[in-house]
C-alpha cells in the first residue's frame, strides 16, 4: 500500500498551490462555506497550502493525531462549526479529485490500493474534525458566562 499513498502524498505535495487555489476559490463560492466568503484570500490559503505541503508528514507520522492537532488546533477560529467541517471535506475531496484528473490510479491493482489509501486519509481527516470539535468545545466552555473554575 505505501508506494500507493506515497504516489497520491507526493502528488499532493508537488501541486499543494495548485490543489490549495482549488480549494480557496470553492470555500470562497461554496453556499456552505459562506463565513470564508470574504475571507482574506491569504488567511484562508495559508489553512490549506500548510497542510497540503505537510500531508506527507502527518500522514506518516507514528502519532497522526498529534500531528492533526499541530496543525489544526488553529483552524476554524471565528468559523462556525458546520462551515469549517465542511471546508475540511472540501479539503479532502480537492486532493481526490486533483488526483482522479491526473489519472493516477489507472490499473485494477491500483484501484485497491486507492481504496486503502482512502481510508488512511479519511482517517486523517476524522483525527482533524475531532480535534476542530474539541477547540470549539473548549472555546465555548471558556466563554460561558458565568463558569465555575472546576469546568
């Protein structure tokens, strides 16, 4: 399975503008993306571009979940919950479909190992909307008015 991920990590990594600019101008069109709608393109870019050229390290990394909260503890900051989960499936979706345009997996052996290489991504971003979750959960509870400090 590794040479497979490795060939769809690398493919992410070398086109991570690409794959990033993609992705920046669905958010900022997207119906379900509308608080990234007149988002500072750089904010919003710099989200994507970052981790799409460090998807090969979180993807590897003997502790993936540390690795997405490295990454994503920052986020979704001042974006609704629901919007940013969305800007995350599109995030991963972008990476399927820039590949699926390259024709990557082209031979039935292939086709498996994508499959596999799918799961291991979408773990990856389950990891990631935990950890986006769980900022806002805590966010919330340091807001509340009203909060006793044993919270």
């Amino acid at each position: 399975m590794r040479t497979f991920v490795t060939k769809l990590i690398d493919l992410t990594q070398k086109n991570a503008e690409q794959i990033t600019a993609q992705w920046a101008k669905d958010v900022k069109t997207n119906l379900r993306t509308y608080s990234y709608h007149n988002a500072p393109d750089d904010k919003i870019i710099l989200q994507a571009k970052d981790f799409y050229t460090n998807f090969h390290e979180m993807f590897f990394h003997e502790a993936p979940f540390e690795k997405a909260e490295e990454f994503f503890e920052k986020y979704a900051e001042g974006v609704p919950l629901h919007e940013a989960v969305y800007a995350l499936i599109l995030m991963r979706r972008h990476i399927w479909l820039y590949a699926e345009f390259q024709s990557i997996f082209t031979m039935e052996t292939e086709h498996r190992k994508a499959i596999e290489s799918l799961s291991r991504t979408i773990l990856m971003f389950d990891y990631i909307v935990y950890v986006i979750a769980r900022e806002y959960w805590r966010l919330l509870k340091d807001n509340t008015p009203g909060k006793s400090s044993h919270s």
